[in-house]
C-alpha cells in the first residue's frame, strides 16, 4: 500500500534546492531480538503513524531460516528468466521454421543475459563475494548494477568515486539499489551518489520518475510498520535493515518533491 509522506519514515523536504538534507525520521534499532517503533529525531514535525498501522515485532529469524529465505528470494528472480530459456529450446526443438527458430534463439540470448545479471547481482548483493573483510571495487559495482538494472524501463546514473569499499558497505548500496527499483513501478531514472570517504561513506539514492513511491517493504522496516512476517517478498528489505546495522548505518527514506530518496549514513 503506497503511503503518503506522512507515513512514519518518510519526510518531506521543502527546503529549496536540489541537493536533500539528512533530516531522518526512523532509525534502526537492532536490539533484543524485536525491532521497536522508529523515534523521529525532528522535534517540528514529528512522524505519524498510518491510522491502522502496527508496531513491528520481528522475532529475527535463525541463520539457517534466513539462509532459506534468501535463496527463495533468489530462485524468485531467476526462474523467470531460466523458465524462458527453457521455453525457447523447446521451440527450436520441435518448430523448423525459421523465422522461429530465429525468435526463439533471440529469446534464449536476451533471457540468458538477463539471468546472468541477476546471478551477478545476487553473489555480490548476497552472497561472500570474497572472503571475510574483503573490499569490493566500485567500478565492478557500478557493472553489476547496471547489468542488473538491464535495458528496461530503469536507467542508471552513477555518482561516485573509483576505488574499493569494504564488502558489506558494498552489499548495503546495492541493496539499496534494489529497493529503488521498487519505488518506480512505471520506471524512471535512478541516481546513486556515494558521498563522503570511501572509508566513512554516505549513500544517496534518487528515485526521479512517474508515479515514484517509498519502497513498500523496506519503508514498513525502517518505519516499524509492519505484520512482522518475514517472507520471500520482505526479506530482501530486512537483509538491508541488517546490512545497516551491521555497518553502522542507519536507513532513511524521504520524499523530495516528486522524487523518493533512499539514503544510508552513520
């Protein structure tokens, strides 16, 4: 359900201006194993709970629970694509025409690529990708998201410098990018601005397009509004709450103009 910038979380900026100020509405809280009602740290507008709204309580799940659901996030997004694979080699199999067979083999391309990049996506998102305190190179991250994003409905700007992050600094800005997708149903353009220093950064991610919306899931997170149900649709957004934590960050989500900002900083 699409909630307005009054929702808990989200926060209109009206300054003027195109650059957006850190005026955060929700921080994280890992604690005790439940995730408590956000704090508005805006003492002039404080955040409003939606009328209906719970108060989140995640009973966070085992390492082997979140490992099965990741993987069922996983298989998600890539059934689609192997799925077609398998449609097209079927048709290559039993059409002789060629104009078919040529289809079919333009399919198997496109889709393939397609898979690819969402396996890319999901070692570097999710997976090691190198072991313990690795660091990642940016310019391989800024590949992997626009693979990732592919020749759709979304296009990428990147603004950043080169060099290599820590690993898990890494995986939280690619999961961020993923959440963007989400806030533009209809598409539009996403821009990510990596700020700071490489070793202390700051991550904006501007979401400029029709209909732009906060991400569902990773808004109900952040904000504490939420059933608390942890399932394949949700876990990618709990994972980057998590990825927030464990890197000392904490994730807001604002509302500039017509543009949704989804931001990470400590």
């Amino acid at each position: 359900m699409y909630r307005s910038a009054s929702a808990p979380g989200v926060q209109q900026n009206r300054e003027s201006g195109s650059k957006w100020s850190w005026r955060p509405q929700a921080r994280l809280m890992l604690g005790s194993g439940r995730c408590r009602a956000p704090q508005t740290l805006n003492k002039n507008r404080p955040a409003r709970a939606t009328k209906g709204a719970k108060s989140m309580k995640i009973e966070h799940p085992t390492d082997l629970e979140l490992a099965a659901l990741i993987s069922s996030k996983i298989c998600h997004d890539v059934i689609g694509p192997v799925g077609a694979i398998y449609n097209g080699l079927e048709i290559l199999d039993e059409d002789d025409d060629p104009e078919a067979k040529s289809y079919a083999l333009d399919v198997i391309r496109n889709v393939t690529e397609q898979a690819s990049a969402r396996l890319q996506f999901a070692r570097f998102a999710f997976g090691a990708a190198g072991s313990a305190g690795a660091q990642i190179d940016l310019t391989m991250a800024e590949q992997i998201s626009r693979g990732y994003l592919g020749k759709g409905k979304h296009t990428l700007v990147w603004n950043g410098p080169p060099g290599h992050m820590a690993k898990d600094l890494v995986k939280l800005l690619l999961n961020l990018l993923s959440a963007s997708v989400t806030a533009l149903p209809r598409g539009g353009e996403i821009t990510v601005s990596i700020l700071g220093t490489l070793e202390q950064p700051a991550f904006e991610v501007r979401c400029k397009g029709t209909s732009a919306r906060p991400p569902q899931y990773l808004t109900d997170i952040v904000a504490g509004t939420s059933d608390g149900e942890l399932n394949a649709m949700n876990i990618q957004a709990y994972y980057t709450w998590r990825l927030a934590g464990t890197t000392g960050m904490r994730i807001e989500i604002l509302q500039d103009g017509e543009d949704i900002v989804i931001g990470a900083r400590a």
